[in-house]
C-alpha cells in the first residue's frame, strides 16, 4: 500500500520540482516569495492534480485482475499454505 501512495506524492511534487529547477537554472532564488505568487501556485497545483487523477485512470485500467477473473483466497491444503490465485 505504501508504493501507490508514495507514487501520487511524488506526482503531485513533480511539477514543483520542476519549477523550483528552474527557477535554479535560470538563476533565480527558488526560496524568494516573488517567484511564487499565489496565481503560479495554483497553476502548479491544478497540474499536480491533474497528474494524480491521470495516474489513478492508468492504474484503474492497466493494472490489477482482467475482468471476468476469478480470485481464489489464500488457503491451507495438508497442512501447507497455498497463496491466493486470480484465474
């Protein structure tokens, strides 16, 4: 559970990283208040939104069982555990 999470933060990071590189490229001082106004910072964050939302319908649609599938939970068999199976 902690990869899918970490994920989206770094998605919605990204695009301020990438903004303060280049604020640090440009050399301009990335820690200045006036290279963040608060029109960028909504810009950035409508971005980052964007980005999470486009990652959860990839995950939704990419990832996880085929429909139809059936799941066979985790179970014991002659005394053996045997893992859960999606056929």
């Amino acid at each position: 559970m902690i990869r899918p999470a970490f994920t989206e933060v770094i998605l919605f990071l990204a695009p301020f990283v990438i903004y303060a590189s280049y604020l640090w490229v440009t050399r301009s001082s990335a820690l200045d208040i006036e290279h963040w106004p608060l029109p960028r910072i909504i810009t950035l964050t409508i971005i980052s939104i964007v980005l999470i939302l486009g990652s959860f319908i990839y995950f939704a649609h990419f990832e996880g069982a085929p429909p139809g599938s059936t799941y066979t939970p985790a179970h014991m068999e002659n005394g053996q555990f045997v893992p859960g199976t999606i056929k």
